[in-house]
C-alpha cells in the first residue's frame, strides 16, 4: 500500500477515536456526582474503542466486514517425514523464545481483564456499600480507571506485533528455506508484485481501491524459472480514507517462464451460468465440473492442458479445497489462491502446534508444483 494512503488511513482512524473519547469526556464533566451506571457504560465503550482503534492503527487492512472465503482444509492430511523433521528443528530453535513471547501477550491481555472486572466491582461496592466514592472528584476517577486500562491495551497491541514479526522472521523465513534453498523470505512484502497482480484483472481488483503486500517469497526454481510470491489483500477505502472493507486477502504468485504462449489462457472456478463467448469447452466432464476456461485459442488450450495437467489441478482442488485461478499470459504463470489470511501465527494456539506450519508448508509446495509443471508442459509444446 503506498506509504501516504496508510498515513491518511492510521490519522483519520486516531481523530474518529480521539474526538470519541473527548465526547464521552465531555458527557462524564457535566455531571456533578458520579452516576454508576453511566460511569460503567463510559468505560466500556472506551475500551471497546480502545482495543480495536489500536488495533486497526497496528493493522489498517484488517477484515472489517465479512467476507467469505474458503479456508485452507489440510489438517487431516498426515504429515510427511520431511515436514516434521523441519518442523522440529524450528521448534527447537526458536520455539522458546517465541512461545514466552507468545505467553507475555496472553499474560497482559489476563491482566486487562482482571483490571477491568476489579473496577467494575470496585466502583459497585464503594457506591453501594462503602460510599467512599460520592467524596472523590470525578475526574480522579475518570484518571484512575482510564490510565490503567489504556496502559496494557498499548501494552497488547505491541507485545501482538512483536510476536507476529519474531514468528515470521524466523520460523517462516527458515520454513520457505527448507522448502527450496534458492527461495528467500521478505515477511514486510515487496509492493512491486502488485503491479503484476493487476495486471491479471482478477475480478476484485476494481472493487478496491488500495492494497497491502506482505510476506514476499522470491528466488529462481530448479528449471530456472522466476518465481515470485506474496501475500496481498485488497482494501476498500471511503473518500475520507476510513476502511470500509476487505474486499480479499490471497496468496499471488507470479512465474517467469523461458517461453511464451502465443495466446492467453484463463482457468478458474465454474460458474453456474455460462455467458463468457470466449470460454472453451474441452473433452473432460470431470474438469469442466470445477472449471472454466477461456481462452480465443481452442488449440493453444488443448494443447496446454494435457491429461496430467488437468489431472493434478482437478487433484489439488478436490484434496485441499481451495479456490483458485490461473491466467496464463505471455511467458508468465500467475495463480491466485483465495486462502484469506495467511502466514500469521495464532495468539490462542501454542508455537509447538504445527498445524498451521503445516498448512503453510502444503500451501507453498503446491504452488511452486504446480507453477513448474505448466512452465514443464508449455516448454515442451509447439505453439
């Protein structure tokens, strides 16, 4: 996302927040003796406002409106050797370290709660019970109750970040590594691939109007092939540069192949009702249940899309259930997979679970198996 379009959004998100609070403020200085029941509103509308303003300053394109996604289904699929050999020298390398981190977080967010149901409870029993609280001033009390909370919400939201960045410098840097040795990791993204991703007119792009990229794998495979690969999601943003929602979050990954097809070729998930003239029909009932291919060559796709080909896309759609698209242009393979969001640890979920490492792993490796055999399938045909 470029860098003025993020500062407008993170300041016009502080001024809603700011002038929120300086309302409720206002309410709370015009009464002359506390009213419990408002008291308690007040504090938890700020700290409902609190946590999520921090967080969206801390995350400007985080979902804030529902969008259906399929998610990634690997979990029952057992593991391989390979995987789980990596998966334990991660853990003994780093997973120490990050599960305190991890722990320190949960910890502060522990303390929250507890902090806030002491001041509820407090506030009732030296109103009700002890009538202490009628002699305090009750901008004291505003103060006393508000410093605290504000304190480990800050505290929450930088301890989150933190852990975030540690577990994708390390663990996923060196998970992309055992991958291939020629993949290096980026985990603050390149938005350069974007460039490439628009290109593709892939049907979301023209219902957002901003973007951030993350989690950038680049480097060149064993056939000598440019592989790039990012995790982008897609934002849409009012004239005030407030979000208003994600439109998608997916994984993108571009492929430089040595040749070129003479045509542009697109494969992505069937629709109910056919009204693209330029889709091609080919001789495989069982691909064209999942499939829609349009191309203007129906040569170039037949010869393309052999058996093997189709076999492995129909395989990997019917086992991990995600949706995809490949657009097939010039000499480039560009796939989009709709896995939402991605390469993020799970706060409630212990650094030891591999589960989502696995996923992760799974993920990259069919991309980069499915990148190489169509730059495999297309080398070989004379187009």
């Amino acid at each position: 996302m470029k860098k003025i379009v993020r500062v407008i959004i993170k300041t016009v998100i502080f001024l809603i927040i700011y002038l929120v609070i300086l309302f409720l403020f206002i309410q709370l200085f015009t009464i002359d003796t506390p009213d419990i029941a408002k008291m308690l509103l007040f504090f938890l509308i700020l700290i409902i406002i609190l946590f999520f303003g921090i967080f969206l300053l801390a995350n400007p394109t985080k979902k804030t409106g529902f969008t259906r996604v399929r998610r990634v289904k690997i979990k029952n699929i057992e593991k391989t050797k390979e995987f789980l050999a990596i998966s334990n020298g991660l853990m003994q390398s780093y997973g120490g370290i990050l599960e305190k981190k991890r722990k320190q977080t949960l910890l502060y967010i522990k303390i929250l709660c507890l902090v806030v149901i002491g001041e509820i409870i407090g506030t009732i029993l030296l109103a009700y019970i002890i009538p202490v609280i009628m002699l305090i001033p009750i901008k004291v009390l505003i103060v006393i109750y508000f410093i605290p909370v504000a304190t480990l919400i800050f505290k929450i939201a930088k301890s989150r970040k933190q852990f975030i960045e540690e577990y994708k410098k390390n663990i996923i840097k060196e998970l992309v590594k055992n991958v291939d040795k020629n993949l290096h990791y980026e985990y603050d993204g390149n938005e350069q691939i974007y460039q490439k991703y628009e290109e593709c007119n892939f049907e979301e792009v023209a219902s957002a109007n901003t973007f951030e990229c993350t989690d950038y794998i680049y480097g060149q495979l064993k056939e000598g092939i440019q592989l790039e690969l990012a995790k982008i999601s897609l934002v849409d943003c009012d004239r005030t540069g407030k979000i208003t929602a994600t439109v998608d979050t997916c994984i993108y990954s571009h492929t430089r192949m040595h040749c070129a097809s003479p045509c542009e070729v697109r494969i992505k998930k069937n629709e109910m009702i056919k009204l693209d003239q330029s889709r091609v029909e080919i001789d495989s009932e069982e691909f064209e249940k999942y499939f829609d291919i349009t191309s203007n060559s129906n040569m170039i796709v037949m010869q393309i899309l052999t058996h093997d080909v189709m076999e492995e896309i129909v395989q990997f759609y019917k086992k991990y259930q995600i949706d995809f698209e490949i657009l097939i242009k010039e000499n480039t393979i560009n796939i989009k997979f709709k896995t939402g969001n991605v390469f993020t640890p799970k706060l409630f979920k212990m650094v030891e679970d591999n589960e989502l490492l696995w996923t992760y792993y799974q993920v990259i490796n069919f991309i980069i198996s499915l990148s190489s055999r169509l730059n495999q399938v297309i080398e070989r045909t004379e187009l």
